[in-house]
C-alpha cells in the first residue's frame, strides 16, 4: 500500500481486491505478513462479530479498505497475528494511518454500542461513521482526545522528561490532555506549569499525529523557557531536566512525533 485516503462508504460486502484490517483480541490479523486481502478473508470462512464491519477508506486510489474484528476463539493457521504498536513500528506511513483509523473506529464501535443517554442500543447511521440511539434520537459520532506535546527550549539546551511508565532511561517532550473549555495554547501552558513548575513563551506549532492508544490526536509544539525553576511534580514526572543538543538521554522511539518533534529540533540546534 502506497497511498491511503480516507473515507467512509455504507459497504457491507467485501471485494476480493479489498484490504482487510481484521482483528482478533485486539490484535491484527496478517497472513505472509500483510493483512488479508478480501479473496483471502472469504476464503478464510471466518465471520466478523455483527456490526463491526466498516469501509475506513481506499488504498492506492482502487481497493477498499475494511476493518472488523474477527469472531472466533482461535484463528486457523496459517493466520498470524502482530500488535498495533508493531505494526506502527514496521509499516509504511500508508499501512499506519489505516490501521490507525481502522482500530481506532472499532473501539468506538465496541464502546459506544449503547446510548449514553436512554441506554438503549445504537444503530449505525447510513452515510457516516456515527451511531444513533432509533429511541431518543442522541448521535455519536467517533471519539478523539486530542493531547498537547511541547518541547521547551533554553537557548541551546531541550527540556525532556519521564513518566513513570516510560522504558527505562527514555526521556521525551512534556505532554498531556485538552481539557474541556481549553485551548492547546492555553493546555500547553498549564501542563508545563503543573508538570515541571515553569513558564514558557513564544509557542510555534510543529506538527500532530494520530496516536491510536486508544484514540488520541497529538498536538506538538516547540516553546521557549520563560521563568521558574524546574521541580517536577513527582506524580507524572519523576526526573526532567534541560540537555545539550549533543547529549541527550535516551528518546521515544522512531516512529512518534516526539521523536520527530526531538530530532528536527536538535537538528534547528546544529546549524545555529
Ligand atoms: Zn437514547
């Protein structure tokens, strides 16, 4: 797959040239190390739990791509399985966004299969991915939390950190959720101060990523250090501190937007 293009389609057979994202117990399922094409899953005689079926876009401008989640306690060989995360580490940008968006719009299906409202159970809308309560009519439509990254510079020096839940020795930019009512500008602001005590200035938008664990949308931005005195907050940062361009500690790995975030700014550094 060299090229995805998102959309939405109220499909519900498969075509033999379709790509199909099947999951099983929240792994994906390939074979020869791809995911299934449509003549392999039909030839496959395995079913999709009801309503999991989705039409998540077109691949390379002619195939449909599908996402469902497989119903069945263990799969055939010669079906394998990979996580999502390796998956995110080995395929091509194309691959990613696809899987990408196909996991994240079935645990939205999986989650939002009764009203949040009444209680009673949803139903598909016909022409976009969004459900519907057919009692008191309450829509929803698929979940994103979107998340702020930022990258603090003091002159030359990054300020990176760690979470408790990081690898051993990884450090990476501050980061955290919108909250309702706020602005990301307003978010980085807050979190920088709550995380690490400091103030910031002059944010300059880097980039935003899809991060589908489960199913955030990350926001970065580079900052310049203001004021304050670093003191992380103990809780969701144990250790920060501000690195040389040329000696930073260990980063997130190649594939996040913390990483590009990292090294196009270290990058910045060195022709300064
Ligand atoms: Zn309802």
């Amino acid at each position: 797959m060299h090229a995805f293009e998102l959309g939405f389609a109220p499909i519900d057979t498969i075509p033999a040239n379709a790509v199909v994202f099947a999951f099983h117990h929240n792994q994906i399922v390939l074979t020869a190390s791809l995911p299934l094409t449509g003549e392999q899953w039909l030839a496959s005689q395995l079913t999709h739990l009801p309503g999991s079926l989705h039409c998540i876009g077109m691949a390379d401008s002619g195939m449909p791509c599908f996402t469902l989640r497989v119903e069945v306690e263990t799969l055939p060989a010669p079906l394998e399985t990979i996580s999502l995360r390796a998956a995110l580490l080995n395929w091509s940008p194309a691959m990613i966004e696809a899987v990408s968006r196909a996991f994240q719009l079935l645990e939205w299906d999986r989650t939002h299969r009764f009203c949040g409202q009444c209680g009673t159970t949803t139903q598909p809308k016909a022409h976009e991915h969004a459900k519907q309560c057919p009692s008191c009519g309450y829509v929803v439509y698929p979940r994103l939390s979107p998340a702020i990254m930022v990258l603090v510079k003091k002159g030359r020096q990054l300020l990176l950190a760690r979470s408790p839940g990081f690898t051993p020795g990884a450090y990476s930019a501050l980061a955290g959720f919108v909250e309702p009512g706020e602005s990301l500008e307003a978010a980085v602001h807050r979190e920088v101060m709550e995380e690490v005590g400091i103030t910031v200035t002059n944010l300059r938008y880097f980039g935003s990523q899809s991060w589908p664990f489960p199913h955030s949308l990350m926001i970065a931005f580079v900052a310049d250090y203001a004021g304050g005195e670093l003191s992380p907050d103990g809780v969701e940062i144990e250790d920060a501190g501000f690195y040389e361009p040329d000696a930073l500690p260990g980063l997130p790995y190649k594939l996040s937007i913390a990483r590009h975030l990292i090294e196009s700014v270290v990058a910045e550094c060195s022709t300064q």
